[in-house]
C-alpha cells in the first residue's frame, strides 16, 4: 500500500505520542489514595483497644496545643541555624534551641524539592510526585484531605500571610489572607516586608486559632546570588527578628491553666551551593525544624539534632491540635511533642496514628498482611489492649509501666516500618505501561528510520506492506503472544498497572498494532538489505560504487552518538552526563586533528594549481593565493583542535555540575567572591568585546551599531545589579534591579531580529538573493546572542565567547576545508551543543535552573515571558550550535551532496534550510529537566526525541517537496533546487 510521505509522517508521529503517553503514563504513576472525594472524619476514628470487653471510647485525647504558628521560611537549610554560622545569622533562634523549650530537627524533603509540592507534603503529609513540578507554575486546588481542611472542618480559624501558593490550593479556607507571588525572584524585600507588615495587628488580635507565615525573601536572594551572598546574613537576621516577636508575643498572652501555644519555625527545602533547588541533594533536601512551646522540657545546651521526615510535621500538628490524621499522610507523629503527657494519651496518640497508615497500606499495597509494619503494628495493638486492661482495673505497679513502655516502642516500631513501606510504594513504577510505550516507540523508530529514503525519494511516497503482513501467519502468532503475555502479566502482577485496567477491545487493537508493525518492520527491513530488491536503482544505504564509505570520522560520530544514547541506562552516567560529553568532544578534537595533519602533510601535493584548489580562501579576489598566505591557513587549521581542547578544559573548571563533584569550588566561585569583583569586570568587558568581533562581521552597518550597544547595555546591566563594576564606580554601591538597563537591551535584541527578519523575507518573497538570505539568517543569530549574552551571568560569559569563537575557527579552517559533509557537520554541532549545556553549569538536575534570568527586565511576574527567558538561558548552548549549523549550511552555496553510504541518512535532509529543523528540534526537546534519578526511562527520551524532531522535519520536507523533486543521494541539481 502507498500513501504519500507527508501522510506516512502524521501516522508515526500519531501514534509516536500515544506510545509516549503510555510510557508517561507508567512514569508518572497516579499514587493509590485512600478516597479522593471524603476526608478523615472524627466519627471514622477506631476505639481504643480493650482486650476482652467491648469497644471502648473512640474520642481523641484533648488536644495538646490551644495556638499553632507556622512559620515556613522558604529554602531554609538546616545549615542556616544549626551550621557554625547559626549563632550569628539568626542568635535568638539558637538561643531557642540551645536553652529553651524547643525540639530541634533536621527534616528531609522528598525531591522534587520545589515549593508546592512541598506545601503539599508539609499539609497532607504524602510524597507529591515528578509531575507537581509542573504543577508548581499553576497551582490548582487541592482535592485530597489536608490539615488546613480538617482545621476548618473543626472550627479552628485559619490566617495566612505570605505565598499565594498557599491561596490556589486551599481557596476560601482562610478567615484572613494575604498573597504574594513567588516567581518574581528580582525581589526579596517587600515580598517579606507584605507579611510582616500584618504581624503587629494580628498577634494582638485573639479572633484565630492558626496562624500561617511563608517567607519567600531567602529563596530569591539563593536564586539571585546563591547562599554565601552578603544579602544572606541580613535576611536570616531579619527572619530570626519575625520569630522573636511572635514568640514574646505567645509568651505574653499565655494563660494560665489553658493550653499551651506551638511555634513552628521551618523551610520548605534548602538549596545548593549555586542557590538553586528542585533536585536530591544534600543542601536541598535537608532543612530546619524547630518545635518551641512551654509544653516541653527546657534544654541545658545545644543537642544534636535529630531527623526526620518532613512529612511526619502533618500528622503530628493533626493530632496536636485535636484534628484526625489526613487519610494519605505516610508521615508519623514525632515522640517528642508526647512526651509530656500520660502514657495512655502517647499511646492512644500513637494508635491512631498507626490506625490510619495500616488503612492507607490496606488501600496502597495488594500483600498488605505480608508487610512487617502491619503485623508489628497488629501485634502493639493487641498488647495495647491488654495494657489498657490492667490500666482500667486501677492497676499501678511498675510492671504495667514497662509494658506500657514496651507497647510504646512497638507503636513507633511499627510505624517507622509501615511509612517506610508507603514511600516505597507510592514511588514505584508501573514497569509494564513502561515497556509497552518502549516497544511501540522503538517500532515506530525502526519504521521511520527504514522508511526514510522511500520518503524522500522523487515519487515522494512510501510503499508499506500493510495487507501482506495483516494475512501474514507471523501476525496471527504475535498476536496470540502479546494477548498470552498481557494475560500472564496482569495475573501476575503484585501491584496495579494501567494498562491492565483499559478494556479489552483496546488492548487487543494495541496487540494488533504492534504486531502488525513488526511484521511491515521486517518486511520493509528485508528490501532493505542487500540482498533484497533495490528502491529506484540503487541500494539507499551504499554508496554508488557498493561498498561502505565510512571515514574513521564517521565511525567515531556514529558510535559517540549511540554510545552515548545507550550510557543512558545506567544511573550513574545520567548522573554525570557531562563527562561523556566531555571525552566525547576531547576525542573528536583529537580525530579532527588527525584528519588535518592527513590532509595537509600527508597526503601527496600535485601541482600548486591543485593545492591552490585544496585551500580556497573565501575573502580571495584573484584565483591563486600568495605561499605566504596557504602556510599561513594551514597553520591556523593545524592550531584549531588543540585551540579547542584548552577552551574545553578551561570551561569545564569553571562551573562544577553533576552529582558526585558538584560541591567542589570552581573557577565561578573565585570570581563571584567580593574580592575578585574587579577581576570578573575585566574579564566581562574582555568578553563582550570579543563577542562584538566575532559577530559583527556577517551583520549590516546598523545591526553592527545595534549590536555594540547592545553589548554596552549588557555591561551596564550586570554593574547594575552588582555583578561587575564601572572604573568610575565604587564596590560598595548598592545593587539594584536594573530594570532600565536590561529593558535598553531588549530593544536593540528586537531590532537586530526585525532587520535580520525583513532580510530574509525579501530573500524568500521579493528577489532570490542568497546573499541576502545569508545576511538575514547570521542577524537573526547575533540578535539570539545579544540576547543570551544579556541573560547569561557575568561569570558565564566565557563560554558564550569561547563557543563563538570555537564556531568561527571551526568553519573556517575545518568544515570548510576539510569538506565536512552535512551529516558530520550536524553530529559535530550537535555533540558541541551538548557539551556547552553543561559547560554553563548546567545538569540533569532540576536544581540548576537559574530562574532568576526569567525576570530580567521585568518588574512583576509575568508567565509567559519568564517561561521563554528562563528555557532559552538554560538551553542557550544547544540552541546557539543549532541556530549556527543553519547559518553555516545555508551561507555554503558550493556543498557537497550528502552520501547516503555514511550510515546516517536520515541527517541528509540537513541539506535545505526548512530541514535544519531537525538539530533545533533536537535540543529544544531534550528532557534535561526533573530526570535526576530516572535509571533507563532517560534511554527511551533519547530515542523519542530522535524519533519525534525526524518525523515532524519530514513533514517539513514533504510539504514543499514536488514529485519531482531531488532524490536523496541523487543528482544534485542546483538549478533545480533554485526554482524549487
């Protein structure tokens, strides 16, 4: 059956993102709850255990605090109080922890370590998944039981100041609000100041039971300038004054004989050494927890302080302040704050707490009785009974303390096993979803792949074998295979999955396309091999002479690029990504150096005619070139690998990534620090001139002048905020936004892209001047620097220079010169690109997103244009190569015809400009961002990636392919193309 390619490409691509939604769908697994649409009510709660008699009262302890006050500092690392540093940053609060009535602790967040979910942890006391990353941008209102819901069930009154976070998830739950937004991190003065402000009034008032503060102010200032930055200090000052006044205020209003009040001083999540967070990490998961009220014991000195999870916060302010546990809470109450009172109020405490995690393991896990937890817990309970037995008899013998004591380290026993059990189980992965969107994107890949040629062909179909292989025997036994595998698997699985849940009419159509896509797989396979029938006279993968044409080059690309896909399966190398990039692009280098020693001293020189013709010169107006200058190119074509390995060496001192020595001090730390601020402004100034040199020359007069003040705008921007000085300025000026100046940028960067736009709309439109075309393309570029070199921060300027410098010499002394054909051309650009992401200190953690380059220029928080700002600064490597490979390929009007012999074909259709959008379609769908610790998922991102930017550029290619049109591999007909 034929279809044309254009309909064959919206077919892979259709049923591409359906094997991508199962995958996902497996990925991102939607954790088993209790019930969505009910909540803990007191009336559910189980009576307390009495061996031998009947059920006794179900009623709660009374509660153990009359007032809580939550103070959530946001990215408040235990290190901020409890560090060395602690006793200034913030005396009163260690005055607390040291000599007063507090309990210390050290809290680990669950990554993804970002705000919401962790306001969702810190409420309902479940582990949020991957997916409220995205969620973080919009947050919608939280559906499932939550402290702040029960509160107002009961009739606490609710205030809130702070995050408007907050607000989106629990609406009209609050007797008084205030919002502010957390995504304008330019400012971290009046976000605090807007809370604050309402403090005075409110701890005077008596009309609230609860009282919620969330501070955004340190965060902004660690996304700004990170956590050794001299804002920090003032901040925690600040902070450390906020909790001093509510607590001489909760001191002065306690009554006697009433109950006690709870303050709670705690961060959401901490941050790394570049001030970032959202990853796994040691400074981003561990924060600091401080419990103070008159209810505990007053300490003697500073303790240690101990761990625990930041989910156990939920259910021990639940039960504090009388309310029922929240139903999908895997947290468990911390034995501190009981330990004042009775042993049968700890142990009831402890009851309840254990009663709703063996629920909530019932309803998670289908071995629930097989778990250790449960039974530990079914075990205390028995033997509460029996304790609560002799309790009521008015037995008082120290043998009925120990067995209290024994019944209450049983309790905590068990839940310790049964949290640790629903951690693990609602982090799990729905595997089989997981394979079966891997092999239905693997198939399409392979058909994509073999299909290629055909499509690209002159006929500007695809011949697919469809109705040979649906009456084919090999169909008919695959499908009985799968139907017997998905029967096996979905009987036998411990655990739900999702595709066994859909209906059996669907899942047998998903049997029946994946074997029906095998079969036209190997049948279209089997055309393809040699010894099969030929596609328009030729083999599509040899050369025109029959034999295999890869260059030692080519292997070398061919095998990085596959080797590097399938390093992927292993944790370890997602982990440190760059050091294959790295020793891929060293050894590359090292290859290109081979092949220029080759060409210009090994190989045999004709007559000077022929070595004339070896050697062109671009800006030559004569048709030979003085000796002096061919000794002088050869040279210079000699220098530029090993130029490129110092660039390289000396870019990956500058910013340490990864996991393993992330936390080691780099080159940007030295040149961040106060005391080398001049050394930072002269390199600064050193770079943006060199940018200037490097990009000017392929733009207008006026986008030259653009583009020079532009860069002088930049340097004004920086020195505004106070990365780098002015001659005429002095270290201790304080820092502003710089509004003014990033906004002076931006309207040079539109005018660089409108003249670059206007060229090359007239190339295209009014007259077919390829000059013109190139002209246009290379201003849109250097408008994509201006901007970049505007969002980048001073210390990275070096590898925004060194690229562009590392691009220039690479063109003009190896691609051009050494006749690079398109494909290699394009794997090259796209290993540079890859390189260069991490060479700007970036990873596959989440955490090294700079968020703040999101609002330069901005003076409120706008979704849409911090979204674009905060992506193009973080892939601005991989984009800039991408954006150069088209410049380069359009701007060569004498390249070579690709050849399909070189194993990567499918690259080929690199050779027009609308198919470069393959290498931008390649770095801008990279899943870098939350797959930290993804083992093999991120092997099947590498291939989807692929598999998508190929289909959607041959829909590029086959919407303004004619019939009659160049074949790939073919004769290449410039005249033709020109028409075309």
């Amino acid at each position: 059956m034929r279809v044309r390619s254009s309909v064959f490409a919206c077919f892979i691509l259709i049923f591409e993102v359906l094997g991508v939604a199962l995958f996902l769908r497996g990925f991102f697994p939607v954790p088993v709850k209790s019930s969505f649409s009910s909540k803990s009510k007191l009336s559910d709660l189980p009576a307390e255990p009495l061996a031998g008699s009947p059920p006794n009262s179900t009623r709660l302890p009374q509660p153990l605090f009359r007032r809580v006050v939550l103070m959530v500092v946001d990215a408040l690392r235990e290190d901020f109080v409890f560090g060395p540093a602690g006793g200034s940053h913030m005396p009163y609060t260690r005055y607390l922890v040291e000599k007063g009535s507090s309990h210390s602790f050290v809290a680990k967040a669950r990554p993804p370590t970002v705000t919401m979910p962790r306001i969702k942890a810190l409420t309902t006391g479940s582990i949020p998944g991957f997916i409220d990353v995205v969620m973080n941008l919009n947050s919608p209102a939280l559906l499932e039981d939550n402290l702040i819901w029960q509160a107002k069930t009961a009739g606490k009154r609710i205030v809130f100041y702070g995050d408007d976070t907050w607000v989106r998830l629990f609406p009209k739950h609050f007797l008084e609000y205030d919002g502010t937004t957390s995504f304008f991190v330019s400012d971290y003065t009046e976000v605090d100041n807007n809370v604050t402000r309402h403090l005075d009034s409110t701890l005077k008032r008596d009309d609230w039971d609860v009282l919620i503060l969330h501070y955004l102010g340190l965060d902004h200032i660690g996304h700004i300038s990170g956590p050794h930055s001299s804002l920090v200090r003032p901040k925690l000052l600040e902070m450390d004054d906020v909790l001093k006044k509510i607590h001489g205020s909760l001191v002065s209003k306690e009554a006697e004989g009433s109950l006690p009040y709870l303050l709670v001083l705690c961060g959401d999540h901490g941050m790394t050494e570049t001030g970032s967070h959202g990853g796994s990490s040691e400074p981003e998961v561990n924060t600091a927890l401080v419990l103070i009220s008159p209810a505990f014991k007053r300490k003697v000195g500073m303790e240690r302080p101990g761990e625990v999870e930041q989910v156990d916060l939920a259910p021990t302010l639940a039960l504090g302040l009388g309310l029922p546990v929240p139903q999908n809470s895997v947290g468990r109450v911390i034995p501190g704050v009981l330990e004042e009172r009775s042993l049968r109020d700890q142990l009831r405490f402890l009851h309840l707490n254990g009663h709703q995690l063996s629920c909530l393991l019932r309803d998670s896990a289908p071995d629930y009785q097989k778990e250790a937890g449960f039974e530990q817990f079914r075990v205390a309970e028995k033997a509460h009974g029996s304790w609560m037995k002799l309790y009521l008899e008015g037995n008082t013998s120290e043998v009925l303390t120990n067995m209290g004591k024994k019944v209450l380290k049983q309790y905590l026993e068990a839940l310790a096993a049964m949290s640790s059990a629903l951690s693990k189980q609602l982090g799990k992965y729905d595997m089989y979803s997981m394979i079966a969107g891997m092999v239905f994107v693997f198939q399409l890949l392979l058909v994509l792949l073999l299909a290629m040629p055909e499509a690209l062909s002159s006929a500007a179909a695809v011949d697919l074998p469809v109705l040979s292989s649906l009456l084919s025997l090999p169909f008919y036994l695959l499908c009985l295979l799968l139907a017997s595998v998905h029967v096996l698997v979905c009987t036998s699985a411990e655990s739900s999955c999702y595709f066994c849940s859909l209906s059996w009419g669907l899942v047998f159509a998903a049997v029946a396309f994946s074997s029906a896509t095998f079969c036209i797989l190997i049948s279209v396979a089997t055309r393809r091999l040699p010894f099969g029938p030929t596609v328009h006279g030729k083999s599509p993968v040899r050369s025109s002479g029959g034999e295999w044409s890869l260059s030692e080059l080519d292997v070398l690309l061919l095998a990085g690029t596959i080797g590097h896909t399938l390093s992927l399966a292993a944790s370890s190398f997602v982990e440190e990504e760059h050091q294959t990039w790295y020793f891929l692009l060293n050894t590359l280098c090292l290859a290109v150096f081979q092949d220029v020693c080759r060409k210009y001293f090994r190989e045999p020189r004709g007559s000077g005619d022929e070595e004339e013709h070896l050697l062109p010169s671009k800006d030559s107006h004569s048709s030979a070139h003085s000796k002096q200058e061919v000794v002088s190119e050869k040279w210079l074509a000699l220098a530029t690998p090993p130029f490129t390995l110092l660039c390289c060496r000396l870019l990956r001192s500058l910013n340490q990534t990864g996991v393993q020595w992330a936390h080691l001090p780099d080159v940007s730390h030295w040149l961040n620090s106060s005391e080398h601020k001049t050394v930072l402004s002269l390199l600064s100034a050193l770079c943006l001139l060199l940018i200037y040199l490097l990009v000017q020359r392929r733009c207008s007069l006026v986008s030259k002048v653009a583009l020079a003040l532009g860069l002088l705008g930049v340097y004004s921007y920086r020195a505004a905020v106070g990365s780098v000085l002015f001659p005429w300025q002095r270290s201790g000026r304080a820092a502003s936004t710089g509004t003014v100046e990033a906004r002076f940028v931006y309207v040079f960067v539109l005018g660089i892209l409108f003249s670059g736009t206007k060229d090359l709309l007239r190339s295209q439109i009014v007259t077919a001047d390829a000059k013109l075309k190139s002209r246009g393309l290379w201003e849109i570029y250097s408008g994509l620097v201006l901007l970049v070199s505007l969002l980048f921060r001073a210390h990275n300027l070096p590898v925004l220079c060194c690229g562009l410098l590392i691009q220039t010499l690479m063109a003009q002394f190896i691609w051009k010169k050494l006749h690079y054909d398109a494909a290699q051309t394009t794997i090259m650009h796209y290993w540079f690109g890859q390189a260069f992401f991490y060479f700007q200190g970036n990873s596959n953690n989440i955490g090294t997103v700079d968020i703040s380059v999101g609002f330069v220029g901005l003076e409120s928080y706008i979704e849409a244009p911090a979204i674009f700002l905060t992506a193009l600064s973080t892939y601005a490597g991989p984009l800039l190569w991408a954006c150069h490979l088209v410049c380069y390929l359009s701007s060569e009007r004498e390249r070579s015809p690709v050849a399909v012999g070189h194993g990567c074909y499918c690259l080929a259709l690199l050779r027009s400009v609308p198919a470069a959008a393959y290498i931008v379609l390649v770095t801008a769908l990279r899943y870098h961002l939350f797959i930290w610790s993804v083992f093999s998922p991120k092997l099947l991102y590498e291939s989807m990636q692929l598999l998508l930017s190929a289909g959607v550029c041959l829909v590029f290619i086959t919407m303004e392919q004619s019939p009659g049109s160049t074949k790939l591999g073919g004769d290449f007909d410039p005249k033709q193309r020109a028409e075309r």
